[in-house]
C-alpha cells in the first residue's frame, strides 16, 4: 500500500510537473511547441515600431530603460519563434530608422541590413523614414526587398512609385493575411522639401476601401499597421481607436508614433459589432510584440497578444554571424564617436515648462549662433521633439552629442518683427519649447501673462534676431514663417553642439544647466 501510494504521488508529481510545463509553453513564444505540431489555424505575427535606430542595446548609465533592447537580442526571439510555429509574419509600424548616430551617419544601411537579416515581411512609413528625404527614402527602400504598404500616402509622383505599395497580402502556412499602411499628417512633422510631391490623404479616405479590397482578394484577415498614434478616443479619426471605430474590414492594428506600451490589447467595436484589437510596442525595441491569431475562432478569443522583453537574458543565444555584422558598421563609427568633448556633472534631462537639458540647448545656441554668425540674437529657441535622449553624468562624447542631436538639422539665424515675436509667444504659452535665458514668460490659463526678452518688454515695430533651426522654420510652427531675413548654418546642428562643447571644455567649463525663472506657469 505504501509502494502504491509513493507510485500515486511520484506519477502525480509527474502529471503536474508536465501540466505546469505544458501551461508555460503555451504563455511562453519563445519555447513553443515545435513547428511541425503547431495549430494549423494559427498566425503568429511579431512586430516592432519606432525602433528608432536603436541598434545596440540602450545605454547602461540611461535612466530609463537602461540595457533593454537591442536588434541582435530581437533577432534571438524571432528565430525562436519561427522554430516553434508554422505561420510566422514579421512586420513594423514605421520609424524603424532615425535616433542614433547609425541612422545619421550611415543613412540607413545599418537598420536595412536588420530588417534583411531579422527577416521582415512587411513594414510601413512613418513620418521619419523621411528625415533623409525621398532620396535617402529612396535609397533605403532599395537595400532590401521587405514589402513596403502606405494606404494613405501617394507616391506617384515620385521616384517610389514602385517601391511603396497601397497593400499586400502576405502567406504564411498557407493563410492569406492583408496588410495596409496608414501614416500620419506630413505637414508640421516633416519639411515640405523632405516629403515633395508626396499627397497625404485622411486615413479614412482609404482605410475601409483598402481592407475591403484586400478580403475580396482572398485575405483571410487584414492588419493595419499604423503610425497613427494612439488613444483611447473612439471619435478621432486620425488615430488608432478612430480608425478602429470607423471600418469594418479591419481585423487588427498594429500601431506606432505615440510610443504607446500597450502591455494588454485595446479593443475598440467597429460598426458591425466586432471587436477591433489595437496593440503597440513603446519604442527603441525593449519589447518584441507577439499576437497570435487562431482564425479558425471568433472574436476576441481568437487573439492572444503579449509584449516579450529584449534584454540581457537573450545574451548568450545572439548569432554569431549578425554579431559580426552588426561589429562591421560599429567599428567604422567608433573612433570618432568615442571621442571625449566635455563633462557633465549631473544628468540633463528635457521637461516642460522648463528642463535642464532643453536649457543648455538653447544657452548654448546663443554661443553657437555668435561664432557662426557673428551676431549675438535676442533669443534662442529649439524644440523639445528634437531633443531625443538624456545627456547622463560623466564624459560627454561625440555619441552623446549625436543621439541628443541625431537629425540633419541647420542652425538658423531669423529677424522678426516685434509683432511676429509676440505671436511666437502666444504659441509658447501651449508648446513651451526650450528657449534662452534671456526670456522671461509667465504663463497663465494657457495664455501668456507676461512676457520681457532680456529685461525689456516686446516692441512690437522693433525688429529681432532669433537663433533657431531650419526644421522649426520648414514645418510652419509658430510665426517664424514670418521672418524678414534668414542665414543657415554650413554644418549640421549636431556638430556644431560638438564644436561647442569641446570649446567649452577648453574654457575650463562643464555641461550643466539649471531651471531658472525664463519660464514660469502660475
């Protein structure tokens, strides 16, 4: 009786070990049952967005996010996954490119090469792909041969005309699955001459039409990959949910732009009663998405959708291979971006009204703008958009420099009248974008309570110089499509702010900044 009942608890002990296993592989993507058993019914489609550039893991000394991400840690969890499932579709939600010295310096190929090497089936075009404009676009577009969609982006009339599709249907094990691409309004998120003659159309215009067309032409689900950005408002129809609400042939939206960490899928009703699953990964891929599709169910029972996370654990599985390639392109960029060009004492971050970081920008563009120019403006002002990362305690490096400044920005020197100036601070009272210290606004009820620009008030037939950069100038914000006189740098932005710290250094002075009273809301 004894032996029977150790017997009855080993092979119960066995039962539930196997139980507990088989509920493990079924939550975990990246140790799935094999291939050859997997559910013929099932897609699995892992996707990234706005991985902006970010190649190498994030920096150890960052904030946050310190050591995630990282593309040859991703490439470890999609060939785990393709091992483990039949059906297996790859895709991204646009800005894949721009926010490290990769994209600025080598223009592309590094991220072209990932996306080869990962294996991406699909992607679509977000507002940065264009950073380089059509030509740079261009270029990239051509250095491999992932299926590119924009519903709602006109190419006609460029030299892409035949590199970017309305929509594609992809298989996979046998399934049909459509993708559409839906970008966001062009004008004031890139410069008329980076997207010329591209025709922006609401993403309604085309959206129902598209996924329609898709599913009379065989596709047996249709995905939206979106950079859209999104929110919970089902009435906007220029983001996610709204698209969601609105059609009725979309089965799922794979999103972007907002960089939204979307740890559950969102569920929006479209007009015929089914729930339209909304999902996204953040940015800078700290997180791999997983949604698996069972169509052989109905509803929201047939998704299952989780964010893996990219880090250090996946370590000791990188390809060898891809290590040595990614090392290629490192190697080239290393010795001038490991160059040291100052120090900064306490970390700088941006933040509104005011941010350390934001403030050294624009004290440091007065400098900048007397060595360029000659001319010491009244006001210096830069955007916090363009501000994509923190500077951290220690040696400031030419990497530093370049990931705080990664866009192939000019420094701009404008005069404006006292009148344009005025309204540029109206406009201030909602944005509240780094400026110089020379300011001193106070904000209240969103609306400006006072205003000095060192230590006078505003004359409005006066006539001001204001240091900027072009892309604030281009993308028609404010009132500086007002300006009356206007002279650009020669160089990029990014490297003038090198020049300028390295001479700051030489002058014995550190990268720092304080929150002063130039902005203040009451």
């Amino acid at each position: 009786m004894k032996h029977t009942s150790l017997i009855y608890l080993l092979l119960s002990c066995l039962l539930a070990g196997f139980i507990s296993c088989q509920q493990y592989l079924e939550k975990s993507p990246i140790h799935g049952v094999h291939g050859e058993n997997a559910n013929e019914g099932e897609v699995v489609i892992l996707f990234t967005n706005d991985l902006h550039s970010q190649i190498e893991p994030i920096d150890k000394s960052m904030t946050y996010n310190a050591d995630r991400g990282g593309v040859a840690r991703i490439k470890v969890l999609v060939d785990s996954v393709r091992a483990a499932e039949k059906a297996v579709i790859v895709a991204d939600a646009g800005d894949f490119v721009q926010g490290t010295y990769y994209f600025t310096c080598l223009d592309g190929d590094v991220e072209m090469m990932v996306q080869e090497e990962i294996g991406y089936d699909v992607r679509t075009i977000g507002n940065h792909e264009f950073d380089k404009k059509i030509p740079g676009l261009q270029h990239m577009l051509a250095l491999n041969d992932v299926t590119t969609v924009s519903s709602n982006y006109d190419f006609s009339r460029t030299v892409l005309a035949n590199n970017v599709k309305k929509s594609a249907i992809i298989e996979a094990g046998g399934h049909k699955i459509g993708f559409l691409g839906l970008g966001p309004r062009l004008q004031g998120l890139v410069t008329p001459i980076a997207s010329e003659n591209v025709e922006y159309s609401l993403p309604l215009d085309h959206a129902e039409t598209v996924a329609r067309e898709l599913k009379g032409n065989g596709a047996e689900l249709v995905i939206a990959l979106s950079h859209l950005g999104y929110n919970k408002d089902v009435t906007n129809p220029y983001q996610d949910s709204g698209v969601a609400s609105h059609t009725e042939n979309i089965d799922l939206i794979i999103g972007g732009h907002s960089h939204t960490f979307l740890t559950s899928a969102q569920f929006v009703e479209n007009p015929s009663g089914k729930m339209v699953p909304i999902v996204q990964t953040g940015s800078k891929g700290i997180y791999l998405g997983y949604m698996k599709i069972d169509l052989s169910e109905t509803g929201t029972d047939r998704f299952t959708y989780r964010l893996i996370p990219v880090d250090s654990r996946l370590d000791k599985r990188i390809d060898g291979a891809f290590a040595s390639k990614l090392r290629y392109y490192s190697e080239q960029l290393e010795l001038s971006m490991n160059e040291v060009l100052g120090y900064c004492p306490k970390t700088m971050r941006k933040g509104k009204p005011q941010g350390e970081l934001g403030n050294w920008a624009s004290d440091a563009m007065v400098e900048m703008c007397k060595d360029e120019f000659g001319v010491t403006p009244d006001l210096a002002v830069c955007n916090n958009g363009g501000l994509r990362t923190e500077i951290t305690t220690g040696d400031v490096t030419r990497a530093d420099i370049y990931a705080v400044f990664p866009f192939d920005n000019k420094m701009t020197l404008l005069e404006l009248t006292g009148k344009s100036l005025l309204k540029f601070f109206d406009y201030m009272a909602s944005y509240k974008e780094p400026m110089s210290s020379g300011v001193r606004l106070t904000i209240k009820d969103g609306a400006v309570s006072s205003v000095t620009l060192n230590g006078k008030t505003i004359d409005p037939d006066a006539i001001y110089k204001v240091c900027t950069i072009d892309y604030l100038v281009e993308s028609g914000r404010y009132a500086f499509d007002e300006n009356i006189y206007r002279l650009d740098s020669v160089d990029y932005i990014y490297d003038l702010f090198c020049n300028q710290v390295k001479k700051a250094a030489a002058r014995g002075e550190q990268v720092q900044a304080s929150i002063d009273d130039r902005v203040s809301v009451i």
